[in-house]
C-alpha cells in the first residue's frame, strides 16, 4: 500500500421545495436528530477493532460494492475523525441554515441523504479511474459535498435579494471556486496568498450578481439581508466558509503523511455542486 488517501462522497439530487420555511419545535428537533446521526454512527465505526475497519476501507486492487460504501464511514486514526467530525459539524450547521433562510428544507435533507447513501458508491468506483495499490476510507468525501450544497445556496441567497432568477450567478461562482481551489491546490502559491485570491474571485463572483441585477439598489438589498432574522450572521459566516473551507479540504500533501485524495475531494464537490443547482433550476421551473 502507498498510504491511505481519504475517500468521499456524492451523489444526484431531485426535490420539491418545501413550504414550510422554520420547522415547529418538536419537527426541528426530529430534524436535529437526524443531524446528529451521522457522528454518532461514525464515532461507532471507530470503536470497533482496527483490523475491522481496515477490512472496511475501500481496496483499489480489490474493490467491492460492500466496502465502496463502508470505506467512506471508516477512519483509523482519531485525528482524521476528529477532523472530519469538525468539519461535518460546521458544514452540516451551515447548510441547514441557509437551508431555512431560503425555504429550502426539504432540498437540504434530500440532498443530505443523497449524499450520505448514494455518493459513496459513486465516489469510490470515480476512485477507480486512477489505478494504484492503496485504500481509501475516511468521510471527507461527503464532507465536500456539503461544502458544494453550501456555496450553492449561499450565491442562491444573495442571489434572490437582487430578485434574480438564479441561472447565471451560480456557474460563475463555481468557476471562481474552481480558480481558487486550483490557486490553493497549487505549491507554488502560499495558502495565504490562495485565501486572498480566492476571497477576490468570490468577491467579483458576488459583485457580478450585484451588477447584473441591479433592478433593486444595493441600499435596499442590504437593508433586507439585515433585517431579516439571523440572515446577515448566517451570510457572513457562510462566505467565511467558502473562502477558508478549501484550504481544508485541498491540503499541500506533507511528506511521509497520509495521501490525501484531492482529486476525488473535488469530484465531490463539482458533483454535488452541479446537482444542487441542477435540482434548483428544476424546482423553480416547475413553479411556473
């Protein structure tokens, strides 16, 4: 074996967008729970012995579709849980909400599931395009497609305060994001250098939208952000999350560490990216 490289995953995504803006007392905590499964599963997994996880994680010279699925909710050391717990706290809170801000509960949770059962399988056989003796497990995989739902609805957020119809503003921040993850994945670029590059080009992604929906003034969409409940809090700490989150997820490769899977990492994103805003363009159409 070459290391261990930290397998993901995503999948594919339809919905209808729910009602139902904030959830009663007693459905939101019925959604926390669910919320709160995934760790709980995965700090299971890593009670049991090392030989069984390790027989878990996904072989790329003998793959099968048992641990294709099981790979992605192994780890064998408890810092890569521990990160990966951190990082699906954070997301997971990020997304549900602006999941609830925008009106879109029930796109979040099947885009969740979708995720958590279908991505894996998707991820690991897109794992097998590059032949090399080594495993893959870990949950970072569908750790990145939350971060793809993220960015998604968050330019989708901005994007309805300028009363947009959605279609543009969202590839063109996908194709700054891919800029900036090019910039941090990149050794010749500083990680701080890729942040502050990567904070421009999302920076022109949103002013784009600013520009190409200026039907309401800047004053008035700004106004409405901050008046709306916990909105502008949730705004700022999502574009934190956009602009810092790759530097986590496409980590300079240290020598002697584990093998980091960027490129099934960005597969991820891209896949849950695209279906997300797939899923949203549909939705709006059928509204019509």
């Amino acid at each position: 074996m070459d290391g261990s490289s930290y397998v993901e995953s995503t999948g594919a995504i339809s919905f209808s967008a729910g009602s139902e803006k904030y959830p009663s007392k007693r459905r939101f905590l019925g959604e926390l729970s669910i919320l709160f499964a995934v760790p709980s599963v995965l700090l299971v997994v890593f009670t049991l012995p090392s030989t069984i996880r390790q027989a878990y994680a996904f072989s790329y010279t003998e793959p099968s579709l048992v641990t294709a699925f099981t790979a992605h909710y192994v780890h064998l050391t408890p810092s890569h849980l521990i990160g990966n717990l951190i990082g699906y706290a954070l997301l997971v809170a990020v997304a549900y909400g602006l999941s609830l801000v925008a009106g879109y509960r029930r796109l979040f949770f099947t885009s969740l599931i979708t995720f958590l059962l279908g991505f894996p399988f998707v991820l690991s056989g897109l794992n097998l395009a590059i032949p090399r003796n080594a495993i893959g497990f870990g949950f970072s995989g569908i750790n990145m497609a939350l971060f793809g739902y993220v960015t998604v609805m968050l330019v989708t957020i901005v994007d309805n305060r300028f009363d947009s119809d959605g279609k543009h503003s969202p590839p063109a921040l996908f194709f700054a994001s891919v800029a900036y993850i090019a910039i941090v994945v990149l050794p010749v670029s500083a990680i701080s250098g890729g942040i502050i590059l990567g904070g421009l080009a999302i920076g022109i992604a949103y002013g784009c939208v600013g520009a190409r929906h200026a039907t309401r003034s800047v004053q008035d969409t700004i106004t409405r952000i901050f008046t709306t409940r916990g909105e502008a809090e949730l705004i700022a700490v999502g574009t934190v999350v956009v602009v810092a989150y790759p530097v986590v997820g496409f980590p300079t490769p240290t020598p002697g560490g584990p093998r980091i899977n960027i490129y099934i990492h960005f597969v991820a994103y891209a896949l849950a990216f695209i279906a997300v805003f797939v899923s949203l363009l549909l939705s709006r159409s059928a509204r019509f």
